[in-house]
C-alpha cells in the first residue's frame, strides 16, 4: 500500500479487506484531487444546495469526468452520505 495525503476523511484506497465491491461490474474510475473535490463541493453548496464534505465533492467530480469522457450521455449515480458540518473549521469553507 502506498501512502496518500488528501483532505478526505475516512477516504481511502488500495484497502484489500474491502471486499463489498468485489466481482461488481465498473464501468469505469477517474482520479480526482483534493483541489478538484474542494471545488466541486464548493459548486454543490452554491448552485445546488447540497452542503457536504471533501468526500461528496470528489465522488461528484469523478462522476462528472466520467460522464464528459467515455460515458457521455449515460446516467451516473452519487450518493451523498455527509453534510458539511464537520468541515466548518477546514480550507474548505474559507
């Protein structure tokens, strides 16, 4: 396992015991960083209402770069399990 700095608490990869998405058919991953998600969960606070964390904003930013590249015109899922209370104290909400 290789080492990670990044804002996303409780956000991790590489973790070989999770093994709920095993055998789970992707249509595809993007990579998305710290910069990317703060900014995006900047957007969903300001143009969508949704106030939530680092982790929400990456999630929605890797779905948006899938449906621009490759998956143009296909439906993507984000389940936003957070608010972004907890990041009050964060770069985040500066």
């Amino acid at each position: 396992m290789f080492e990670s700095h990044h804002p996303f608490q409780g956000g991790g990869f590489g973790r070989a015991d999770l093994t709920h998405g095993r055998d789970v058919p992707l249509d595809g991953y993007r990579q998305v960083i710290g910069d990317e998600a703060n900014r995006t969960s900047r957007l969903l606070a300001t143009r969508e209402g949704v106030f939530a964390g680092f982790s929400a904003g990456a999630n929605v930013a890797a779905a948006l770069k899938l449906l621009r590249h490759g998956l143009a015109g296909a439906t993507a899922a984000v389940v936003i399990l957070d608010s972004g209370l907890k990041y009050l104290s964060t770069d985040l909400w500066e």
